[in-house]
C-alpha cells in the first residue's frame, strides 16, 4: 500500500536553510484547536485510548507535584500503538490552543513503534498533551489498488503514559530536518549535512534575505518531517536529489557569496524536483510563500548560472558590513536637516537613528546604492559630521559541547574536573543570604536574542519593560535560545527545585533584543539596545556579542559609562590574540572563557584589553524549550561576571563602573593559561602562547584571574580598601568592617597579620617586598571571606630632601624629605651622619661642627635602595667677629681707629645713629672717619663679616682732652684763708705756693670755687690750676697774695719849722704821704730799710702834720701826726 506523500523543497537558497539550523524553532501549526475537557495523567500510569476516524484527537492533561519536580528533570511522555499518528506536548493552555511548542516535542508513531518525548519540567504547568490520528496505511484515495474496493475503516487503539526521569544537561539538538532524515546512514549523508551547516553559518545567517528563508524554512518543516516520517519513497528522491547537488554544496561551503559554481543541468533537474515536493505538501498559505521566493531568484532558469551571479541578484551575498546601511554622526550642535538634502541629492534616503533623543538625535542612517565605504568616507569628509561608518553586523559569542553539571557553581572534579575550579557559589549564596533582607534589586540588562519568560525559573524575574528592536515591538521573545541560556546563568531561581540555579537571586532581567533568530544583529541595534537599556535603569548590560568596531556603539558604550552602568562583553570565540568588540573597548569588562580543569579555554580570545576570565565551556543553563543545554563560549563566560557585578551593585548602589572592574579583577584566582590538550592551536612563531605577563598579575591569555564570586562579594561586604602599596612601605594599610582578621601574604609565605580596629583601619607590619611583587590580601570575617591581589608597586626616586641652613655652629643637619627614607649627609666622600625620617618626613642629622664655606652633600635613600639627587648644603658663617679693639678717642679726634677680623666692616653709631662706616684692612685694622664729638660722647662700634654676621658692640666714651681754661681767681690778700674764683664746671682747683699745694677743691656745677688756704703773705706768689674730670689740668693762673695789711703807722722823726723833710721810718718801699689839713704837702718812697725822708717846705711851727705809709699793695697805715715844732736854728 502506498504511503503518503510528504514535503518538498522550495528553492536552491531553501535547500540550504533546510537543514541548517541547530537551535529547535519554536513550531505552529496551521489552523486553531480547541480543547476538550483534557485527561489527568498520572506519573507511573499508563492509559488507554481508541480511535476510529483520521483527524481525531485526544488531549491529556499532566499537573507536576512539587515532589516530582523536586525529584525529576523531565516528564518521559510514551505513546504505543500500531496507527499513523502523532503526540504533542505544550507547556500551557494557550500554546496548547495555538498548538505552538518545539519540534522537540512532537513525535511520531508509525508501523508499531512507539513514540517517547522527554519534556523537561522547566515551567509551572499544567503541560497538555494532544495525540493526533493520521489514520492506517492507504493511498490518498482511500482505494486498495489490489481490489479496487475502498479501504475497510481503521480502529486504533493506543496506550499513553509517563515516567519521571533524571537527565543530565545535554548538548544542543537540532529539530527534526527533513535532509536529515534523508541523509540518516546514507554514505554521503554525514558530509552533506556539514556542508550545509557551514552554507547556513558562514552564508544565510548574514543577510536579512537569508534569515528570511530560515523563517520559512522553520514555517514548512513540521509539514515535510511529518510526511518524509511514513514515505520511505520521498526520503530516497530528496537523497538522491542532494547527492546530485553535492558538488554545489561543497564549493559554496568553501567560498560563500564568491562562490564560482555554475549550475549544470542536471542540477537543475533536481532543483525543480525537489521544489514540486515541497510544493504538494505544505499548506496554502506557505506555499505562496516559496512560489513567490522562487519567482524572486528565477529557481527554474538556474542552469548555466554562477552562483555568486545568483546570490547576488537575491540579496543574499554579504560582507562584514550591511550593504545597504551607514550611520552618520553629526557634531553638537548640528541638525540632520543639512545631512538630510545632502543625501537626497545622492539619491538616499536618511533618518534619525532615534529621533528627539538628546543622545542618538543627531545620529542618522543613510540607505546606500553603492559602495558604503566610499559614501561613509564621503560623508565622513563634511564639516558637520563628527564621523561616518557603514553598519556592522555582529554575532553571539557561543558554541556547542555537550557535558555535565553546573561544574561552574561548584567544582567537585566531577567528569574529570578540577576540585574548586569554580567561582564558589555555595560560600557566595551563605554570604548573600545571611543578609538577604539588606540587599537591594538590581536591573540586567541582556542585550542579546531576547528571553523566553515563560520558564518556571524565571518566574518574577524578566521585567515587563523589554523590547525587541530586531521586529520593533515591545515582545523581546527567543527565537535563537541564545540570551535565554545567557539569563539562566545569570537569574534562574535558587531551590525551586526547577533546572538549574542562577548565581544573581537579586537580578531582575531586562530583555533586550538586538540578535535576531539566527543570532546577528547590526551596530545601529546594538546601539539603540544599550541605549534601551540605560534610559530602562538598567545598572549592568551584558553583552554577549561580538564584531567590528563600531563607534556609534562606542558612543553608547560612554553614554552608559556616563550614567554609571557597568557593561560586560564577550571576547569572542576566534582563539585569537584580538579581543573582538565591544569587549575591546575601555568602557566594558571584557571577559574571556575557562574550563571545568581551571584552564583558559582554547577557542577564548585573548590579547590587550582582556580584563577577566570566567566559567565558559560546556555550562549549563536553560533553553526556550526549557531544555538544560550545555554550551560553550565566552557568551557563557560574561553573564558569569554581570551576575556577580549586579551582587556587588545590590550591597552598595554607589559603586562605579571602575569600582566594579577593580573588584572583580583584584578577587580574581590564578588559572593556568595553556589547554595541554589544545596547546598546538595557539602556536605561532612570532606570537608564541602563552603570551608573556605584561603586567605584575596580569597575562593576555586570562587577564587578572578567573572570577571569584565569593571573595569579590565578601570584599564589598567587608567594606574593604586596601592603600597602594610600593617596595619602600613596612606597613599594609586600608580599612575593613571592624574585627575583620587579615594576613598578608607572599606565594604560601605570611608576611603578616592583624585585625582592623574599631574605626575599621588595620595596618600589617612586613618586611619591605621588591617591586612587581604580587601579594595576596587575605581578609575574614564572618561568612566572608576576600583574597585581594596587591601589585607591589615601584616608588619613585624620593625628591632631593629639603635642607635648612646649615651653618659653622651647628651639630645637626635638618629639614624634610620623604618619610621612611634615610638621610645621609656627606662632606666629599665622607659620610658625616645619617638618620631616618619620622612618619612626617623630617630628619635630623648628627654631625660635627664643620667649617664655614664647607660643601655638603645630603640625600635621601628609600627603604628600596633608590638615592634621591643630592642637595647641595653650602656651610654658613654664623660665627660672628669678636668686638672690635678701639684706641681711645678724644673730643679732639675726628677718627676711630682700632683693630678687628680682617674685611669686616666697621660700623661707629651715637645713640643708634650711624656716623661712620669703613672696611677693616686685610690684617684687621681699621680707621673710620667721624665727625668730632663731645667729650663722654658714647659710641657704639660693631664688626660685620662677610656673611653678614655682626659683632657685639664695643662701647666707647669720647675722652676729653682739652684742658680746662686758666681759672679765674679773685684777688687775694693776706688777710683771706681761701682763694676764691671762677674755673670750668666740676673741675678741681688746685693751689699752690712754690710747687706745694696749699690748698685744693671741686667748683660746683657753675664752675665757681672757694679753696680754703692758711693765709698768705703778701706778695706771695699763688699757682691755680684747674683740672677737669678727664684729668685735664689747665694752665696754671698765678695771683700774688694782695698786702691788704696796712703799714704801720709810720715813726715820723721830730719835725721842726726849719727842716724842709720828714724823716722815720715806715714799711720797707712804702710809700709815705705827708699831709696838712688834708693837703699833701710832700710824698716819697721809704727805702729796702723802711728809712724815708720826705722833702716837704718848711712848716710852720705847731703845723700839724699827718704822715702815713702805704705799701705796695695800696694800704694805707694809720695817720702818724706831727706837730712841727719851733726850732730857733
């Protein structure tokens, strides 16, 4: 009997993509149906069922408990029974009426075999099962060909059941594909399919004419798989019909979209072949779908061609960049109407990448007709445009192994591991949920092929906000599986007995699709969904992605940066010395891949500007068909990271995007950076791997380490800060939650321990370590527990000390220099001290008294040996002259003159004043020039050296020299006891007779004296002098006692009227007056003896006569009276 007959295929290009896809698309069915009242299935029971017209259906209903959840990764669905038919399981009511599930989980029943579907429980149920009727085995008549006569009607019975069983994570499994199933054991049948997987990666997936007939593709093949099942005949035409095209294959699997391939005729024969198979076995809708595809590349008018004619003429040749596309960035300030009539009259159509928005604004997409490179350096060119560049495409960063277990959670050495190589996740989850209550949510963003939030274990985790700018509608759903296993890693519940668990209970998702279903994007999507993301309070986007440099991502990548969002990227899977972007840029965390043996993985990029290293290959996490997949790729590595970069956001909010990347670099492990089983693969003579440190800490291969959860977490937790650290430092300072016990270490070397004290600072004495060193800073406290890595770093020279004067007197050096340092004080090559400086940097330096003038040289010398330059110390002079030697000076003098230190000058001031000034000669000697001064004058001379030090003064008083003048004596006479008279004020008097002094005193202070002496006689002969305080004794003033002693009155001889003298006797030399009633009659001198005769005219008798003497001296004696007496002869 005949079966029936089953799909076709519609064109060359749909040959392809049959087969292509290695991600299950999500699957509906043509039609809506409705759901009777579904029966309950119970684990363990098997029911029975009957059917006995095609086209029935019967649907069951399966209702987990928690217990079967908790016990079992999937439901085994078995349906047994001898009918054409098939089995359907849905995840939900609604995708059960709209018969939307996997291809995965429909299976088919034909000549007796049973069915079986393992669907994991990865959502909330109730999950509803649909067993459809296809009927027995006739020809589409309905006729027995044997007899002629219709076919007697058909019942079927059937039994349908399920078990719990527990499956490891699995690799990823394609759908059910119509090629496969042709080529299944077929000698050429292995090499076909890999052709076509290298035409579907490396050609349909880079344009958007390809991933349009990948969707068709998805759309008609549950109807041909349905058929190719139960038409053994149609599986062999489609075989024979690719094994005819096989060269074809095999050269656009070469070469792409250059491929130089002309299509024979009988390649012709089988294209048209296989295209009326598909088109008698699809649904009318779907088959003016491909009709209008063939139409489009002219499928039946092939022959002759070259295929890189053909895929050109239908769009479907590519390069790196979109060829229909350029972003254009204007420059502040600028409007897109000026780049807007500039590309209308090239014949572009231009608009704003995102209009009225205060970032991309000013971004604007040109459709191109030609040459993109040339028009974006065209308008590159323009004085408005900040630049130009044409629109890259981009691609997920994964690739698929299959393997076991979350290994990177928890690392026991399971399947060959290595014990701990993991980012310890059970330590982190204690720490986080000791203080759960405390932490706050935390937005991720996944840029990527959306998320299906379907999934039991994201239950309450994908925000609402999402947006899809591949379809531009706010539905951001999977349609690839990549950025679904990307969230699970990240977000996927903890203990909900579901799948698997996610690291971040904390995150919230916010699904951004910018990946469509064959996993690429362009730049300006990518763009608009880190933008998405930040404007969405997004704290960390996570990209797992890569491509070429692109500079309107690079503008969103620092517009994200600016708003404090930490962006992790991929570096892509190429095992190359180029980390792919965006993860090259200096705005993410760029993160490489390892293994379950701790090893950097073989195919993870790695070269400058690789930050960290992460879990990577063979990990587990959840697909749309909630299936737990392993896949490989540093796309598995980077949500790894933002996990753990949004619990470090969740304790403390205001950390930065450089905070972040410090954390995580600093906590990170060491790994080994060579795969031993891979090792040739990274050879190359000029570049040799592993590639040589660059860094203290750092190797290209797998930047700072692999990511340690726990310790990046505790550190934050800990509030840890550790100070920079150079080869000079004896101490490791910084601060940490108060009691936290740290130890520094070197290798498995303590160096030092300690505890931070209540105000949280610690500070670790060690011994001083060489610069590059790598330290390990071990802190703990609690449930946490941090291992920071400390880069010795090199200290500096220490700057030349700054030195105070040094000077002759001094027996220290002293001034600052850098603090821990050692000072040494040389004079030429002798060191004449040395001591440290205090923790303020100042020193001081014992030394002897040195010479004024002597050079000194002072440095400082770090605890590392490095020798600042030398501070050059001139001794000073601060020994000041001895006071100068000053010869007396006088009143008289108009001149000082003296001794002191050779050249000093010589400085003479009265009362502060300055009146002289002169240089000391080379021996000392000095004269300064003055102006006469007052006797007792003071002056005041000091001696200044050369370094301006100044002597103490020498006090000198103006002598007096100048004698005072001769007194000036009153008359003396015989009769005084003093001498009286007048002399210089103060001075003493001093009289004398004959050299003797006879009498002395002081004048007062108007110069008058009175000298007390015994009398003299007159005519005696006085000297006075008078002499001044000074000594000065005047010139000696001579007086002659005064006779103020009258004569005697004189003896006067008898004088008679006939003598014509007087005679007698009076005092020596005196002089006697005669006298007669007044009248002198006569006068004359008495002689040496007193004897005098003095002529008078004869007198008459009894003429009274009075005769005295008077002495030299004026005295007059008394009156000696005569009476002339008569004489007669």
């Amino acid at each position: 009997m005949n079966k029936r007959v089953l799909g076709k295929f519609a064109t060359l290009v749909l040959i392809f993509s049959l087969f292509v896809s290695m991600f299950q698309p999500f699957a509906a069915r043509a039609g809506s149906i409705l759901l009777d009242e579904p029966i309950q299935l119970e684990k363990g029971q098997m029911i029975e069922g009957e059917f006995n017209q095609p086209g029935q259906v019967q649907w069951y209903k399966v209702a987990p408990s928690q217990g079967e959840i908790a016990k079992d990764t999937h439901m085994r669905i078995k349906l047994k029974g001898s009918f054409e038919g098939s089995v359907s399981v849905y995840t939900n009511s609604d995708r059960a009426q709209k018969d939307e599930t996997f291809d995965a989980y429909r299976a088919y029943i034909s000549s007796g075999e049973p069915a079986q579907i393992d669907m994991p429980l990865a959502w909330t149920g109730p999950y509803y099962i649909k067993v459809e009727f296809y009927g027995g085995y006739y020809d589409e008549m309905g006729i027995d060909p044997e007899t002629g006569e219709p076919y007697e009607p058909f019942n079927a019975t059937y039994q349908i059941g399920y078990e719990g069983v527990n499956l490891p994570p699995g690799a990823i499994t394609g759908e059910a594909c119509p090629v496969e199933l042709s080529t299944k054991n077929k000698t050429s049948g292995a090499e076909i399919l890999s052709q076509l997987r290298s035409v579907r990666n490396n050609l349909l997936s880079k344009t958007e004419q390809g991933k349009q007939l990948s969707s068709l593709y998805y759309k008609m093949t549950p109807f041909l798989v349905t058929k190719m099942v139960l038409d053994k005949n149609i599986r062999e035409t489609v075989y024979k019909d690719l094994v005819q095209l096989k060269p074809l294959f095999k050269d656009v699997a070469a070469n792409s979209d250059q491929s130089s391939y002309r299509f024979t005729p009988d390649d012709q024969k089988a294209i048209n072949e296989l295209y009326e198979i598909v088109l008698k076995n699809v649904p009318e809708h779907v088959k003016v779908e491909i009709e209008k595809k063939a139409k489009e590349i002219g499928l039946l008018k092939l022959a002759d061609q070259k295929v890189a004619d053909v895929l050109k003429k239908s769009n479907l040749a590519f390069s790196n960049s979109d060829p229909d596309r350029i972003i254009v960035k204007l420059k502040n300030g600028k409007t897109v109407s000026g780049i807007q009539q500039k590309a209308k009259s090239l014949g572009l159509s231009a608009a704003s990448l995102k209009s009225n928005d205060p970032v991309l604004g000013n971004t604007v997409v040109l459709k191109a007709n030609g040459n993109v490179q040339a028009l974006a350096n065209h308008f590159a060119k323009m004085p408005d445009v900040e630049y130009a560049e044409p629109v890259h495409k981009y691609q997920k960063q994964s690739v698929d192994i299959q393997y076991r277990h979350q290994w990177s959670l928890e690392n026991t050495g399971q399947e060959f591991g290595k014990s701990g190589a993991d980012i310890n996740y059970s330590k982190l989850q204690q720490l986080v949920n000791s203080n759960s209550s405390n932490l706050k949510e935390v937005l991720i963003a996944v840029v990527d092929t959306g998320v299906d939030d379907t999934l039991a274990d994201f239950e309450g985790k994908i925000s609402s906000e999402g947006y899809d700018f591949v379809n531009r509608d706010k539905d951001p759903y999977d349609d690839e599986g990549h950025g679904t296993h990307v969230t699970g890693i990240i977000a996927a519940a903890a203990d909900n007995n579901y799948s698997i668990a996610g690291i971040n209970q904390k995150a919230k998702i916010l699904p951004v699709k910018v990946l469509d279903a064959s996993g690429s994007g362009d730049s300006d999507q990518i763009a608009l969904g880190i933008k998405y993301a930040v404007d969405h309070g997004a704290k960390v986007i996570n990209l797992s992605l890569g491509g070429a440099k692109s500079r309107v991502i690079e503008d969103m990548l620092k517009f994200a940066a600016s708003k404090n969002v930490t962006v992790v990227a991929a570096t892509g899977n190429d095992g190359s010395m180029d980390v792919s972007y965006p993860a090259s840029s200096d705005k993410t965390i760029a993160v490489g891949a390892t293994g379950r043996l701790d090893i950097v993985s073989d195919y993870s990029n790695y070269g400058e500007g690789l930050d960290i290293v992460a879990p990577g290959t063979e990990i587990p996490s959840l697909l749309p068909d909630g299936s737990v997949t392993f896949l490989s790729g540093t796309s598995m590595a980077a949500p790894h990271v933002s996990a753990v970069a949004g619990l470090l956001l969740a304790q403390n909010p205001r950390l930065t995007p450089d905070d972040i990347k410090t954390i995580l670099t600093n906590t990170a492990d060491n790994v080994a950076v060579e795969d031993t089983n891979n090792s040739n693969e990274y050879f190359d003579p000029e570049f040799p791997y592993p590639i040589s440190p660059t860094k203290p800490g750092y190797d290209n291969a797998s930047g700072w380490g692999r990511l340690n959860a726990w310790s990046a977490v505790s550190a934050v937790r800990l509030n840890l800060t550790v100070n920079n650290l150079t080869d000079n430092d004896k101490k490791v300072t910084g601060t940490a939650t108060k009691g936290t016990q740290i130890e520094v270490r070197n290798g498995d070397t303590l160096l030092g321990k300690g505890t931070s004290a209540a105000d949280g600072k610690f500070s670790v004495t060690i011994k001083p370590q060489m610069v590059n060193q790598v330290l390990h800073f071990v802190a703990k406290n609690g449930k946490s527990e941090s291992t920071v890595k400390i880069i010795v770093k090199d200290s500096p020279i220490p700057e030349t000390p700054f030195v105070n004067p040094v000077s002759n007197l001094d027996e220290v050096v002293t001034g600052e220099a850098a603090a821990g340092t050692t000072v040494r004080v040389n004079s030429k090559s002798t060191v004449l001290g040395a001591a440290e400086t205090d923790a303020n940097g100042h020193f001081k330096v014992q030394i002897k008294k040195q010479k004024e003038e002597t050079p000194l040289l002072v440095t400082a010398t770090s605890v590392s040996g490095k020798e600042s330059i030398a501070a050059n110390v001139i001794v000073l002079d601060k020994i000041p002259p001895a006071a100068p030697k000053v010869a007396a000076v006088s009143e008289r003098d108009q001149a000082l003159t003296g001794t002191t230190e050779a050249n000093a000058s010589v400085t003479v001031k009265n009362n502060g004043k300055t009146i002289g000034e002169a240089k000391a000669d080379t021996k000392g000697k000095f004269k300064v020039a003055i102006k006469k001064q007052k006797a007792g004058t003071v002056l005041t001379l000091t001696a200044k050296d050369a370094a301006g030090n100044i002597s103490k003064a020498v006090k000198v008083v103006v002598m007096d020299k100048t004698p005072p003048a001769a007194p000036k004596v009153n008359a003396v006479t015989d009769q005084q006891k003093a001498v009286t008279g007048k002399t210089e004020a103060n001075a003493t008097v001093t009289v004398k007779t004959n050299g003797k002094t006879i009498g002395e005193g002081k004048a007062d202070a108007k110069g008058n004296f009175k000298i007390a002496i015994k009398k003299q006689k007159a005519g005696t002969a006085l000297a006075l002098t008078a002499k001044d305080a000074a000594g000065n004794i005047s010139k000696a003033v001579k007086v002659v006692v005064m006779d103020k002693t009258p004569p005697a009155a004189p003896k006067v001889n008898a004088v008679t009227n006939q003598q014509k003298a007087v005679t007698g006797k009076t005092e020596a030399n005196a002089t006697v007056t005669v006298k007669t009633n007044g009248k002198t009659i006569g006068e004359g001198k008495a002689d040496a003896k007193g004897n005098f005769k003095i002529a008078i005219k004869k007198q008459k008798a009894g003429t009274v006569l009075t005769v005295t003497a008077k002495d030299a001296g004026g005295n007059i004696s008394k009156a000696t009276k005569v009476t002339v007496k008569n004489s007669k002869k």
